[in-house]
C-alpha cells in the first residue's frame, strides 16, 4: 500500500513584503510626486555634503578691488549666484542655509507631529473630561493666529537653531491633534474595537495594537505635508529677526539681510527665496503622493 505523500506548505512570503513594496510603487507611478522626490534629495545631499561642495566658507568675505566693500559682486564663473553685501558667497551660504532649514523641518515637524498625536489619540479614546479639556484647550491654542504666536514665543526665548524648532512645534501640533481626534473617535466606534473589549483588552493593547497602526498612513501624509509648512514658518521667522540669527546662514535671513539690494542685486533675494519655494512645493508633491498612494480607493492623480 502506498504511503500517503503530504505536500510540502507552501513557502510563506517575506514578512516585510507587500505592503511597503506596494506603497513604493504607487508612489513612484505618479510623477509629481518623483518629482517631489527628487528635489528633496537633491536638497538633503547638498545639505549634509555642503562642508565639501561648498566653493567657500559661508562667512568668508571675498571683494575684487573694484567695488567698494558693501557692494554686491554678480554671479560669475567664480561666484555662481554672486555674493551678497558683505561680500559672502551666495551659493555656500544657501548650502548651509538648506542644513538650517531641513533640520528645523524635520525637527519641529516631528515634535509637532508627537504632541499632536498624543494628544488627539488620548481625547479620542477617553473622551470624557479628559478629551473635552485636551481638545478645548486645542481649540485655545487654534484662536491665536499662528506667526504671531510664533514671533511671540521667539522673541520672549533667546532665538537659537533648537529654540525656533521648539517653538514651531508649539504652534504646529494642533491641526494634528484636531484630525488624529476625529480619526480616533470614528476608530474607537468600530466593531473590532467594540469586539476587543468584549474579550477583556486593555486600552494599552487596543491603542498600540490596533488604533495607532490605523492612523499611521494620516500621520504620515500630515508629516509630509507639514515639513512645508515649517520650512515656511522658519523662513518667516528668520526674515523677521526671531530665527535663526547671523552669522549662522538660513535661507530666511538670507532674505533679510539683502532686501535693500532687491532692486539693484536681484539675485540675492530670487535665488534662496526659489529655495524656499522648490523645497516647500517639492514636500507637497510628495505628501499629496502618499495621501494617494495610501489610498487604495484613489486611482493615481497628477
């Protein structure tokens, strides 16, 4: 009699697969959004290489005997984008100015996005006296109008690289917290939550295992979106004196230090404020992308 011969199972896919790999896809099929990429790439590298492809230091002072000290020398084969009035050059100093500027996004977007998601994620679940005061206290925060409340926590600290990080966020969180709350309000009345506390999970388990893996694609998409907005932010502060202060370079002050010569030396102010304008168009790209891509109902748009 033969032996019954069983099967070998069936090889189990690789435990990171699809979904990453799918999301990578979806997300390179729509072009803007590889465009999106690209710049910021493009932005990242010269930013963390700008010690070594800078063509000088930032705050070096060049002048070629002609023009007076003061006087702006214009873009030529030895200064690319030209120098500004302290006759520093123009492109080392946006190349610097691009590590201020990323490393404020990232990090006040970041801040922004964790006080923002705690405290929406707790007034959702809880709701109670806990969430009525956690989103009254959000809705306080939303009634002061956003720069002002910057330009006054600024000048009240001492303005320095991780202070206007800190205070971006702090003005930063709260349209985090109003979307994650409705997403973890409308999460907390589903049937499998309902099902899970049924069987006796704790909050600790439902939360971490099941409402906080359903609001990562929004949080993602809303962390995108928001380096934009905090690149902007920084760059208004640093325009305004209570950012990122000199001699330190930021694409802001920048701005600031040349606008009397916006007329004579327009290249002072057009090419860091096209760096302000690539870099915040390019995360929109991208973060418009991902809503896209995280949308398996969305078919891709361009």
């Amino acid at each position: 009699m033969s032996a019954l011969v069983t099967p070998a199972p069936a090889a189990l896919p690789p435990p990171c697969a699809p979904a990453e790999r799918g999301l990578l896809r979806r997300l390179l099929q729509r072009k803007l959004a590889v465009l999106g990429l690209l710049i910021i790439t493009v932005v990242v590298v010269s930013a963390v290489l700008a010690p070594h492809v800078a063509p000088f230091d930032p705050n070096e002072q060049f002048f070629d005997g002609l023009t007076l000290e003061g006087s702006p020398l214009p873009p030529s084969s030895t200064y690319w984008l030209g120098t500004d009035l302290l006759g520093r050059d123009l492109l080392s100093r946006i190349l610097y100015g691009a590590r201020n500027s990323l490393i404020i996004g990232v990090v006040a977007n970041g801040a922004a996005l964790l006080i923002g998601t705690f405290v929406g994620v707790v007034a959702g679940y809880f709701r109670g006296i806990v969430g009525t005061v956690l989103m009254r206290f959000t809705d306080l925060m939303m009634a002061f109008p956003a720069l002002l409340l910057a330009i006054c926590l600024a000048a009240v600290l001492r303005p320095s690289l991780w202070i206007v990080a800190l205070v971006i966020a702090l003005v930063n969180w709260v349209q985090v917290a109003r979307v994650v709350y409705s997403e973890t309000r409308s999460l907390g009345e589903r049937e499998f939550i309902a099902a899970e506390k049924t069987l006796g999970a704790g909050s600790a388990r439902i939360l971490f295992r099941h409402i906080l893996p359903h609001l990562t694609s929004t949080v993602i998409v809303y962390g995108t979106l928001g380096i934009s907005t905090t690149v902007l932010l920084e760059a208004t502060l640093s325009f305004l004196g209570v950012g990122v202060q000199p001699p330190d370079a930021s694409w802001g002050n920048i701005i600031f230090e040349n606008q009397t010569y916006f007329q004579s030396a327009p290249w002072l102010v057009f090419f860091p404020g096209a760096a302000i304008l690539l870099l915040a168009l390019a995360f929109n790209l991208v973060g418009d992308g991902l809503r896209d891509a995280l949308d398996p109902t969305e078919e891709g748009r361009d």
